[in-house]
C-alpha cells in the first residue's frame, strides 16, 4: 500500500484592514462635560470654519476614561472609528484631553494625512505649551481656544521677508519709472 501524503489545511487569516466610516460625532465632543453649552457652541464653531477654510478637520475631544487603552491608543482609535478626517487622506488634528488630579491628567493631540505634515512634532509642542498652564487653571475653553489660535497661526501663509522685499522693490521700481515718464512729458512754456 501506498502511503497517502499528509496535506496542511490552508488557513486564511482575517483581514484587520480598517474600513473608513462617515463621522457622525461633532467636531467637539465633551464627555468630561468641561465646557459651558456656550464654549461648547463657540469652539465647534471655530472648528467648523478652520474645517471649511483650510480642508482639514479639527476637533476638541474631552473623556472621563480612556477604556483600558492608552491615552495615544484611545486618542488615535478615537479619530479613526468615529470617521474623523477630510477627503480621502482623514486630513485632520484632534487634541484629547482627560482631567484628573495632578499626573493622571493627559493631553496629546494625533494628526493624519495633511494633519502630520503641518502640525509636525515642534509645532504639537507648541501646542501643549499654549495649553497647560490653562489646563493647570482649569480654564479648559482658554486652553482649546489656544490649541484653536495655534493651528490658525500655523496654516497661515509664510510669506518670507526675501518676498516682501523683492515685491516692495517692484513696486518702487514700477512706480519710478512711472513717475519719470510723466515728468519727462512735462514741459515749461
């Protein structure tokens, strides 16, 4: 008799791909209940329309508990499973932040797509700096409207002084010689 060859079963193992859902949370979430009704309503504003101007989504996140997980776990895990994120990079910054006493509190901000490349790490710094004195106070809506100013700031156009002084040069330039062909047609009688 012939032995029989033995054969593994295949095995497929699930994908973990992540698939993109839709957001349908706001672009500030207070679980922690931080903020009055009104700062709530002023800081999604400004979201909303940082949102619309410069094509990324930027969102004000609060909790009472991470869930288990890490506070950049639970902050990144946040952003990605609630479909936060603009166009089909999830463009966007999200700062989360969970009050407690001194040392279990934590702040830290997760960027995607356009996100990392303008809000690198020195810039995120920036960020925690302009907060924490506020979150020390306990003036959660001055440290947001900080995060807010600073991301405003930091998508501004850069124009650099070597610019400014080639435009003012052109426009001295441009206007001299307008001025001397006007005089130059000027006679006296």
């Amino acid at each position: 008799e012939k032995p029989t060859e033995a054969t593994t079963p295949t095995t497929t193992e699930p994908t973990t791909e992540f698939q993109r859902v839709e957001r349908t949370l706001p672009l500030v979430v207070d679980k922690a209940e931080l903020l009055s009704d009104e700062e709530e309503k002023a800081l999604l504003a400004r979201c909303e329309a940082f949102t619309a101007e410069h094509k990324m989504e930027i969102a004000i996140v609060t909790v009472n508990d991470f869930e288990g997980k890490t506070y950049e776990e639970y902050g990144d895990d946040f952003y990605d499973y609630n479909g936060y994120g603009y166009g089909k990079n999830d463009d966007g910054i999200l700062v989360l932040f969970k009050p407690g006493a001194d040392g279990e509190r934590a702040l830290y901000i997760t960027t995607h797509g356009k996100g990392e490349m303008n809000f690198f790490e020195t810039i995120r710094e920036e960020m925690y700096s302009a907060m924490k004195d506020l979150i020390i106070a306990e003036d959660y809506n001055g440290a947001f409207n900080a995060f807010l100013d600073k991301a405003e700031y930091t998508m501004r156009p850069n124009v650099s002084p070597i610019w400014l002084f080639v435009l003012l040069l052109f426009g001295a330039t441009g206007g001299l010689i307008v001025t001397t062909k006007m005089t130059s047609k000027n006679y006296s009688v």
